[in-house]
C-alpha cells in the first residue's frame, strides 16, 4: 500500500464510531469501524489496512484523540431469555387459600413480600415456538441484542466452532424450551467456508451428542445478502479445510465479514434479525394472553383487598378484647377499693 497519512483519518473514523453508536445505543467494535470506513472509501478493504487502523487507533485513544467509549472489547455470554411466567403461575399465586384460614395471614404476608412473584407472564406465554438465536461472532452481540430488545430471547455468541461445553449450554436451553413447545434455532453467521458449514456443525451435535432435535435456519450472512447490499468482499483462506467444497458451492472464493453488514446497511441488519424471530411469534396469542394476565392482575388486586379488610376487622376485634380485659380489670380495682371502706 502507498504511503498512508492514518492519523489524518482519525476524525473521520469517530464520525463513523458515533454514527454506528447513534444506530445501536452503543459502541461499535473496531471491526466495525473498520468496515464504515471502507464503505465510504477511506481506504481498500485489506488486511494491511484492518491492521494499520487498529494501531492508529490504538495510540489515538491513548494519546487522547479518539474517544474511549466509541470502541468496545468483547465477552462472551449468552443473555435475552426472560422467565417462563405463565397465566397458570400467576393465578396460583393469586389464590384465594390464604383467605380461607386466618390462621394462614403470616403465609399471605410473606407471599406479598416475595421479591420473586411477578404479575407480568413472558412475552412468549402461550406462543407454540420458542426462539433461540445462535451468533457466529460476538462482535455483533450488542447489535443484535438492541434489535431483540424486549423480545425475551436467549442470544449465544459461538465463537466459532464452539466448545462442547457451550454446545451443552444450547442444549439445556433448547430442552427447557421444548417443554412449552417448538423450538427454533435461528443462526448468524460470516458469508464465509466455516459460517455457510456452521448450522450443520451445530444441528448434528445437537442431536448426536446431546438427543436434542432442533429446527435450524440460517438468516445471515447469505450470498445472495452480499451481493443484494453490494457488501465489500475479501478472499477466503486457502488453508480453511472447508475452501474447496465453498469454491465449488458457490463458484467464488469471496467472503464476507457479518461486522461488514451490521455496520455499512444497519437498517437492513436490524430488519433481517428482528423478523427472523417475530415471524415465529403470533401477535393474536400474545394480546390473548395479555387480556388474561391483566384479569389475573384484577384478581389478585381484590384478593389484596380482601385480606386488608379481613385485617382491619382482626384489628378491629383485638382492640375491643383489650378494651374488655382493661375494662375489667379497671371494674376488680373498683371493687378491692370498696372493700377497704
């Protein structure tokens, strides 16, 4: 590459960190950036240049000339699931058994002042599919967490080929779903020999190592995306054992990074992955189940009523009992005090 000025390019790179920032509600990693800025043609999409940019702005953050917060580093976690509140669970916990036996008020007190209890059922009560969406990269997890926001679906960064271990942690996630209905698998990856092999890697040691079956779907990256979204391709690497049968596949050894599409079409990004998962997500169901939740929240209002009525009548009949028993011991003290006339 001809001699670069990379630190004259700096304002532009926190233009493009702020943009993505602004679109996500948080900082891009420097992949993305990476990828903004070749869209907008500052340089050539190379790994010289990926390399040069991640030492300019490297010594830029630390030289205080580029903004900390605009670049994120990465875990690996999964997140998403809410609880499995069902209708069921919250009419049980508005019984009316605590109202049957005085005796039982102390349990009522302690069911209401259970920080577990929720009168809210999860956004999926009652849907005959349950989601869970698998990410080849955890570089697009915040990304794809802010567009799943509110949906209540469990998200896992793979890495990769993930480890075995992980593997068991899908698998206990998709059995647990499985009790409440179908689960889906829905599979994020790079266009590339190893993310267009990953969704068969992951079905068969779902099943073979773990008993689970699972429907699987790939949403992105897809060849026929990259050239719809004229995403920036690079060359795939020879030495991926799966090169070969890619090439012939697919007739081009072009590969395209998942950060390339999250960053350069964020619109088309956040449209793909939210409608991979509401599209197994039935609208009348959920409004159903809302009606019945917000009832069950009526019940359990009144139920409190109820209990706090009985009370003040408890109330009401332990202070006329000690009224009676100072009443009557104010009438022996009258009479002691007429006998000693």
């Amino acid at each position: 590459m001809a001699k670069f000025n990379w630190k004259g390019i700096i304002p532009e790179a926190i233009k493009q960190a702020q943009a993505y920032y602004d679109e996500y509600s948080e900082a891009g990693t420097l992949r993305a950036i990476y990828y903004r800025l070749v869209s907008v043609e500052v340089f050539p999409n190379t790994m010289s240049s990926y390399k040069a940019l991640s030492r300019t702005l490297s010594k830029a953050r630390v030289d205080g000339d580029f903004p900390w917060h605009l670049i994120k580093d990465k875990t690996r976690t999964s997140s998403g699931r809410g609880s499995e509140t069902s209708i069921d669970v919250i009419k049980n916990w508005a019984s009316t058994e605590t109202r049957d036996h005085l005796t039982r008020l102390e349990s009522a007190f302690n069911r209401i002042q259970d920080p577990s209890v929720s009168f809210k059922p999860s956004v999926w009560d009652g849907q005959p599919k349950r989601v869970i969406v698998c990410i080849e990269k955890e570089a697009v997890m915040g990304a794809v967490q802010n567009v799943l926001k509110g949906l209540d679906v469990e998200i896992f960064p793979l890495k990769g080929y993930t480890s075995t271990t992980f593997m068991r942690s899908i698998a206990r996630s998709v059995r647990y779903l499985q009790e409440f209905g179908e689960t889906q698998l829905v599979v994020i990856t790079d266009y590339d020999p190893s993310g267009e092999d990953m969704v068969r890697d992951i079905k068969e040691r779902l099943m073979n190592d773990f008993g689970c079956f699972v429907s699987t779907e790939k949403v992105l990256l897809t060849q026929h995306q990259t050239k719809l979204y004229n995403l920036p391709p690079a060359p795939a690497k020879k030495k991926d054992a799966r090169y070969r049968a890619f090439v012939e596949n697919t007739g081009s050894d072009d590969v395209v990074e998942l950060d390339a599409m999250s960053a350069i079409e964020p619109q088309a990004f956040r449209k793909i992955v939210r409608e991979s998962v509401t599209k197994h997500f039935e609208d009348e169901i959920h409004d159903e189940r809302q009606a019945e939740a917000k009832e069950a929240c009526k019940d359990a209002e009144d139920e409190l009523r109820d209990l706090y009525t009985q009370l003040k009548t408890v109330h009401q009949a332990v202070v006329e009992r000690i009224e009676q028993i100072r009443s009557g011991e104010a009438d022996e003290e009258d009479d002691d005090e007429e006998d000693d006339y």
